[in-house]
C-alpha cells in the first residue's frame, strides 16, 4: 500500500456529517415505513440462516468505501430478509413496529450519545428521566417518594427489582452473600422467564422459586394463599411474590387487588411481601379508560416492571422500572464508586448509576418523552385499545369456526388459538400446528408465533401494529385456511 492509497479517516467522518450524507441511510428507513404501509409484499423471509450466511461471507474490510455504496450493499445483503415488522400482516411477536417519531428520535440519541450513569455525563437527559419516571410514577398512583430508571427491558427490570426485593430480606446480602438458607421467590406457572432468570443470577437458585398454578391462565390466588400458608409453616422466608399484568403466552391479568391482599395477609418482620408486578406487555392499560380495570390494584405493588418497548410502540430498547420507594432502589446496588459517583447528597438525587444495573447507557428516555409529546397519552391509549380491538376482532371471527378454537377471551392483544382438523389424528395435532405456522411465515402471506399452553402446541398472535385493521385480521384466517389444507393433503 502506498502512501496516495492511505485515506484520511477524520477527513471521511467529516463527509459524514451532514444531512446530504446521511440520506442514503436514512431513505431506507423512510422507503420501509412508506413501502409496508400498503401492507404490499411479504412479511418476512424463505430464506433459510446458512443462504443468507454464505451471502454475507467475505473477509474483514479493509478500505473505505462511499456511505451511499454501503447503504446500497446494506440493501443488497440484508434488508430483503428482515422481518417487516412494519407490515400489517406482522402479527407475531411482542415487538413493535414503533411510531416513526421515536425512529427518528434513535438517530439524535445516537448523535448526542450522553451516558445516563451520572448527571456531569448527561446534563439535560438525566433530569428528563427523571421527570418521564415522575409522569409513570404518577399513572401507577405513587406519591412523591416513588422513583425508578429505564432499563433494557423487563427482564432487567425484573432483576433489579427482585435485587432490591432481596437486600429487604437479606440486609448484610451484599457483603456476605445470600447464605446456605435463602428466602424463596413466589410467582404464577405462567409468569415470565425473567423470574427463574433472576433466581439464578442472584444467587438464590431456581429451586428456590416456588410456582402456584394457574386457573384461566393467571395466578391462582386460592392456592397462591395455600403456599404461602404451607411456607410460613415450614419456616420458610419469603423474598417476593411476582404477579404478572399482560402474561407473555396468554396477555391475561393476575387479580392484582387479590394478590396484594395475599401479600398483607402473610406480611413477616419485614412488613406486608414484597409485591412485585410484571407489567411489561400490559403496562400500557394505565393510559386507557377502557383497559384501566385489569390493572387495578397496581398501585398496591412495591414494584413494576413496564416495558414502554412494546404497547406504547417505541423501538427498542425502553424498558422501565418504577418503585413505590425510590431508596429501594440504592439498597439493590450497595456500591461505591467516587469515580463516578459525586458522594453528596445532592448529586446522589439525580446521578442515576447507584440506582441502576447499567453503567454505559443511551438515553433512551428521549425517545419516551418525544412519543408523549408528539402523541399525547390520550392517542397512545387509543393505538394500545386499537391493538386489543384487533385481538378480539380476530376472536369473534375464530368462534364458531369450524378448525379453529380460540382458546381464551383475549384480555389485551394476544390471542391463542387451536387448529383441531376433524380429520387429522388427535395425536398429530402438535405435528400439524407447528407444520402449519411454519408454511404460513414462509409464504410471505403473513407472521404468527406459536407456543405450548396447557400441554399442546397451539397458534398464537400479537398485534403489535397500529395499521393492522379488520381487513388483515380477516386475511389472516383466510391464509391459514388455505396453508391449513396444503398442510392436511400433504401431511403423512
């Protein structure tokens, strides 16, 4: 290589910046939301993981090459084989195709790049999550001493607050660790991984979460008033009892009320069980008149966990953790670090790090706060109960239906369905769902998940688009119609 072949890089970050430069990249973006809008096209990929690795196979670059060139190849490679998410025919898992405002807002976080350990890091956006956090707070029904940080997702937010659940039970537990008898975490069959996840990292182990069972798909609370009874009895400590908002199989809705009840009842040394609720798909019901009801008692939680990722439709990530008592959060993370951490009291107040799992962490919380102030919560409450109305919608076509059985009253936007074909053996059924899910997403017709509830693979969707209407739900069914009789002749 020669001196006249060696390019200035401080000279290419320079073409970089402007808005010309720029559009190559950002016309992508704009030419996907604009191309899936008339839900034209295929939802997803046939390809398989191996075609699109050989595709991608080449050695490291090198040399420089012009940003509209890498846009065209970013096109070339990549983009024909993502999921559209975007397209109203997606009606798959809990990820959303976020509102156009927040994908704009992504690029200026990036931009900015402020570090939300400390506020000498992010001068203006720490403040600011500390007021989006006051806004949640006050939805969930909290006063003034509530407090809480945005996360990844709900399940760290789950992990944070079972953390600080665990230094409630055990004082001394960052120092001396969690001891040959720890206290046991409570929660529902149905309740997110997150749970063992947490019990495992923590330390405590994934025999020390005891599991009630449920009825209708949410936690039993006759039987969750048993275990604790029978736990109190053996001597048996416990740290936490997790009740879920928006299950993750199902959407469905512990009885909140009932749960916190359980928890008074059984209250230890301590004070009334630590309550935390996973409310990370169902957390979007606080904004809604008519969804409000199913997630009555919240306030009555220690903890919530809310993943504004999924139902208030912002990319990822937006995770949110709020807590009833914000010192809570400083007991989970006994930690000093002067390097960071001004040890005034002052600079405690907005320095989020010594409330947080994170240290390196984007400012997510603008693009929160750019979602309120373009829509307004009053509009992100009607896209969350257009998203329900979907599910239902597609709940009254699937009853009565001769080979599909919905299997439950959707409760939020998540519905399961069973394909019971008269013809096929009962003990093919399994075989056949799965079969027919696959050829639906393969077809480009549309995208569904599917998962095992009560013993038996079933179908299951998420709306999870705010531009997917009857007229698709209704396409739905008839795709999977027809994949259902391809399935049927040619399944031996």
């Amino acid at each position: 290589m020669t001196e006249d072949d060696v390019v200035d890089p401080l000279a290419l970050l320079e073409a970089d910046t402007s808005l010309e430069a720029a559009r190559p990249i950002l016309e992508l973006a704009a030419q996907y939301l604009s191309s899936t809008r008339a839900g034209e096209g295929p939802v997803s990929t046939w390809h398989s993981a191996e075609v699109i690795a050989d595709r991608l196979s080449e050695t490291l670059p090198r040399r420089s090459r012009p940003l509209v060139d890498v846009a065209r190849r970013l096109s070339k490679l990549l983009l024909d084989d993502v999921n559209r998410l975007a397209h109203p025919m997606y009606i798959g898992h809990q990820v959303s195709a976020p509102l156009p405002a927040a994908v704009w807002t992504d690029a200026l976080i990036s931009a900015y790049n402020q570090s939300m350990a400390v506020r000498e890091m992010s001068p203006s956006f720490t403040p600011l999550e500390q007021q989006v956090v006051e806004w949640m707070t006050d939805l969930v029904g909290w006063d003034s001493r509530a407090g809480g940080t945005m996360t990844s997702g709900g399940t760290e937010a789950t992990f944070t607050a079972l953390l600080a659940a665990r230094s409630r039970a055990i004082p001394d537990v960052w120092r001396t660790g969690v001891g040959v008898q720890p206290p046991v975490l409570v929660c529902g069959e149905h309740a997110h991984y997150a749970v063992m996840r947490a019990a495992g990292e923590m330390g405590l182990g994934v025999r020390h979460v005891v599991t009630v069972p449920s009825a209708d798909h949410r936690l039993s609370v006759p039987l969750l008033r048993k275990t604790l009874a029978e736990l109190r009895t053996a001597g048996t400590r416990v740290m936490a009892v997790v009740a879920t908002a928006g299950c993750t199989a199902t959407g469905t809705f512990d009885d909140l009320n009932a749960v916190a009840d359980a928890c008074e009842e059984f209250a230890d040394a301590n004070g009334p069980l630590w309550l935390h609720v996973d409310a990370a798909h169902g957390g979007a019901a606080m904004l809604s008149p008519t969804h409000a009801a199913r997630i009555a008692g919240i306030a009555r939680a220690r903890s919530v966990a809310w993943d504004p990722h999924k139902t208030l439709l912002l990319p990822l990530a937006a995770g949110l953790l709020l807590m009833r008592e914000e010192h809570d959060l400083e007991a989970a993370f006994s930690q000093k670090a002067p390097y960071l951490f001004n040890p005034n009291d002052d600079a405690r107040a907005w320095d989020i790090g010594p409330r947080s799992f994170q240290c390196s962490r984007r400012a997510d919380v603008v693009k929160l706060w750019v979602a309120f102030e373009r829509y307004g919560a009053d509009a992100l409450a009607a896209l969350y109960d257009r998203l329900c109305r979907m599910a239902t919608t597609l709940h009254t076509l699937l009853t009565g239906h001769a080979q599909f059985v919905p299997l439950h009253v959707p409760e939020s936007n998540i519905l399961c369905f069973a394909w019971n074909p008269p013809e096929a053996d009962v003990t093919d059924r399994d075989a056949l769902t799965d079969a027919l899910r696959e050829r639906y997403n393969r077809s480009g017709r549309g995208w569904i998940t599917a998962t095992t509830l009560d013993g038996r693979r079933v179908l299951r969707v998420t709306v999870m688009n705010a531009r997917t209407d009857v007229a698709h739900i209704e396409a739905l069914v008839a795709g999977l119609e027809a994949e259902a009789a391809y399935v049927l002749k040619h399944h031996r």
